[in-house]
C-alpha cells in the first residue's frame, strides 16, 4: 500500500518536510487504545506510544493522538515505533464527553466526509440530521446524507420523504440506497475518492456496516482485530479503526463513532422501540434483561409475532453497546470521586429504557 492510498498528500508532506531532515517518518493512527497506538507507515504497521515530552506538554485530549492523525515518528525496531508530533489536523471530530465536566472526547482526525445515515422507514427524524449537520460544520466534515433501507417503503413515500429532507437541508448532497434492490449504492460509491476519508454517524441498526460491505465490495468485519506482540514483552489486542478500501476510500470507524450515535440518539429510543417497552411492563422481573428469564413479556411476544424479532435484535444490540459504553466511561472515571453518581445515572438511565 502506498501512503497516498491512506491520504498522504501535498499539504500532509509539507507540514511533514521539516521533520524529516531530523529523520521522522510520516504514519496514520489506524487505532488507538489507552495512549497505545498503530501506526501504518509506508514500511507497514508499527506498534508505537508518544515521545514522554509530547505527553509532559500536553495540555487537554486534544494534544494527543487520535485515529485518523498524521503523525512524525522514529522507527525503532520492526514493530515499534515513537510519535513525535502530531501534524496540523485538518478536520476533528469531538464531543463533550458524558458526565465528564468540560472533557472533550476525540472521535477522529482527518475525516474528509461524513455519511449522515437513517433508515427511512422507523425513527426517521430531520432534527437528528441536522444535529449531525451541526457536528459536520463544527468539525470541518462535509456531509452527505445518506437514507437506508428505502425497500421497506413505497415509491410515492420515499419520493415525498426525500423531498422533505431536501426542503428542510439545502445543499447537502441527499442519496436513498436499499442492500434489496441495491438503488443507490454507485451514487455513494461515484462520492468516495481514493486518498480521502469517511466516517458514518448513525444510530445502532440503521445500516452502517452494511453500507461498508458495500462500499468494500465484500464483508468488512467493523472491528477488525489484530493482535501485536513487541519484543519488549508486551502484547495488546486492538481493533484496526481506520479501513482503507480496496476501490480507494478510507473509512474511520470506532467506538467513539458508535457511541456518538447512540449518546445522540438516546432520547428518541423509547419512540424506536416502543412496542418493546410496553411489552416489558409485563415481565416478571424489574431488571429483566429480556435475553433468558422466565417470565418474560418481551421474549413471549417475539415468540408470538408480536414484536418484530429484527427489532427485537437491534434493541438487545442497543443495550449491549449502551452498557459497554457505560463501564468505558465508568473505567475512565475510577479515580474520579464522582464514580458512584455516574454508576446511580446510568443505572437510572437505562432502567427508564429497560422499564
Ligand atoms: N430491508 C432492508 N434492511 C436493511 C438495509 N440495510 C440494512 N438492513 C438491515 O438492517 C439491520 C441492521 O443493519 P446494520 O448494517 O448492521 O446496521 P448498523 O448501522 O451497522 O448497526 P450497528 O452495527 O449496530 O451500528 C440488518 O439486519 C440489515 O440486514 C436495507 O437497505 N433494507
Ligand atoms: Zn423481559
């Protein structure tokens, strides 16, 4: 692979020229994980961790890398390597970390164009898009919005749907694609060029993988595990966050993506889900998690037809990303003294969701 198939261009070599005569190379963070890094250079991946007076310097979470930076490292050996800097960014996805006063969690750097996907038969909302639209300015992402699922629809409401999202959002590029009849799909392929980068912001269950698989042309596991060992005794298992397409294209996709949907979507959940919600007043247990308990309304009703068992599903998914992303935030926050308010919140939280 050449760099420039992971975005390595004019601007990126300039910010890089100076350091190069100190004898840095140029890399991308491909993933990230507790100020551990994987840095693809043009002479491969390396494991790689930030020179101790970038981190003595840093200020804020900004200062550190993120997936998507272009970095200046030494190569040390054949599978380590240490980041010098971090050159200039050209666009940053963020947000306020939950619970977390003033903390900014970095999605990505470097994203050219944001996929805004929904599907457009359930918990369609405008507002959502242009909250997501807000995040694109803020961050310097061009976004193009991205309706899924149109299959499940009739022609005159999908005509009408579109119509409305074009009312209401000017100028932003608006493509209604199906995996059953495939419409759609070479519109978003013809957007994707080589040497640029893409993310897709959406709630669990709208489509995003399978809009990847067919952006990639074959299946794309969305955590791509790989496994390092160093000679310095160390071995991680991390996910590759950062895909480069085999048509051209690269695709940053990672928790803080996912998290981004659903933190986002939260409040639109009972809505999406309402028929299992009512269901579950009916469960024998409180805290029934509707995946194995006797007496359980939500499972009974799927067994009868009466909750869609997609929808079902796309729910136990939900919850499962909604409590690993609770104990990531509750991990972060160990040392904090606030530990048992966020623990009481997010218990509070999705108790309101599993009641
Ligand atoms: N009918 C129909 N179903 C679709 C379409 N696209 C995706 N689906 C289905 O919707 C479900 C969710 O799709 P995914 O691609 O996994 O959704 P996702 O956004 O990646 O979900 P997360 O991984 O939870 O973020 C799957 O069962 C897909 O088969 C479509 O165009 N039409
Ligand atoms: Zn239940």
């Amino acid at each position: 692979m050449e760099l420039e198939d992971l975005g390595y261009n004019d601007t990126v070599a300039q910010s890089m020229a100076g350091y190069n005569l100190d004898g840095l190379e140029p890399g991308r963070v491909v993933a990230e994980h507790r100020e551990r890094y994987i840095v693809r250079t043009a002479a491969g991946e390396f494991d790689a961790e930030i020179l101790g007076n970038l981190r003595f310097s840093a200020k804020g979470r900004e200062d550190f890398p993120a997936v998507g930076d272009w970095v200046a490292l030494s190569i040390y050996d054949s599978d380590f390597a240490i980041i010098h800097r971090i050159l200039p960014r050209f666009s940053l996805l963020s947000r306020q970390a939950v619970g977390q006063f003033g903390e900014v969690q970095i999605i990505a750097a470097n994203v050219d164009c944001a996929f805004l996907v929904q599907a457009i038969d359930r918990d369609f909302s405008i507002n959502r898009f242009e909250r997501y639209l807000t995040v694109c300015h803020s961050s310097s992402v061009s976004p193009v919005i991205v309706l899924t699922k149109t299959d499940l629809i009739d022609q005159s409401k999908k005509t009408e749907l579109i119509e409305l999202v074009k009312s209401r959002i000017s100028d932003v590029p608006v493509i209604a694609v199906s995996n059953k009849t495939l419409d759609g799909y070479e519109d978003v392929k013809k957007l994707v060029e080589r040497g640029k980068s893409y993310c897709m912001l959406g709630s669990s269950g709208v489509g995003k993988s399978t809009l990847l698989n067919n952006l990639a042309g074959k299946t794309v596991m969305r955590t791509d595990e790989i496994s390092n060992s160093s000679n310095r005794g160390r071995h991680v298992t991390t996910h590759r966050e950062l895909i480069v397409l085999e048509s051209g294209g690269i695709v940053i996709d990672n928790p803080g993506m996912r998290e981004f949907g659903i933190a986002d979507s939260s409040f639109g959940l009972e809505t999406a889900f309402d028929n299992i919600i009512n269901f579950a007043q009916e469960c024998k247990y409180n805290d029934c998690t509707h995946t194995n308990e006797k007496g359980c309304a939500v499972i009974d009703a799927v067994e009868k037809g009466k909750i869609d068992s997609d929808s079902y599903e796309n729910y136990l998914k939900m919850e499962r990303e909604r409590a690993h992303f609770a104990s990531t935030v509750a991990e972060r926050r160990k040392k904090g003294k606030d530990l048992a308010k966020t623990i009481k919140s997010f218990k509070k939280n999705s108790m309101r969701i599993a009641t």
